[in-house]
C-alpha cells in the first residue's frame, strides 16, 4: 500500500497516511477538522526489490565463477626456459 501526503488548506497541517490505491482521498483535516485537505503528488519511496529472482540474488557472479572463468596458468619447473619464437615479418615486395 502506498503512503498519501496531504496538507490542509486552512491550517497548513501535513501528514502522512497509508492507503490502498482504491481508496478516496481523505478530505477532513485531523488537526482543525475542516475539509480543506489536499492530496500532495510526491516522487514516492521508488521500487524496493525483496526476495529472490533479482539481478543480485540470481545472476550475480560469485568469486568462484569468476575463478573458474580465467585460464589456468602452467606454472614454471625449475630449468624450464620458455624460448620466444618471434613472427618474422614477411618481405617487403613493394617496389618503389
């Protein structure tokens, strides 16, 4: 349910109330009890997002995933020595 903001027109109380969407706007003031109240239009709370079957419950990646996602490196023995083979560039045929 969400929450109403109202103000009186007469006395300039402001409230809050909780509300079911159907129901009417309030109109008698609780504070001078004349029917002067406003219904403000407020921005709200925003969404909230509880329980499971969201983004960061669900899809999320764990630090495990992101483990077994990275290549496994060979690690080096003692007298290993890794040789560099160089790409030799192909001659230039380009005459000038």
């Amino acid at each position: 349910m969400p929450t109403y903001d109202y103000r009186c027109k007469e006395c300039g109380h402001a409230f809050e109330e909780l509300q079911s969407m159907s129901a009417d706007a309030l109109i008698e003031c609780p504070s001078c009890g004349k029917p002067a109240l406003k219904r403000l239009m407020t921005a709200g709370a925003g969404m909230i997002f509880k329980g499971s079957g969201f983004y960061l419950t669900d899809y999320k990646k764990t630090s495990s995933d992101t483990t077994e996602s990275k290549p496994k490196t060979e690690s080096k023995k003692e007298g290993d020595t890794q040789v560099k083979k160089s790409d030799p560039s192909p001659p230039d045929t380009s005459k000038r």
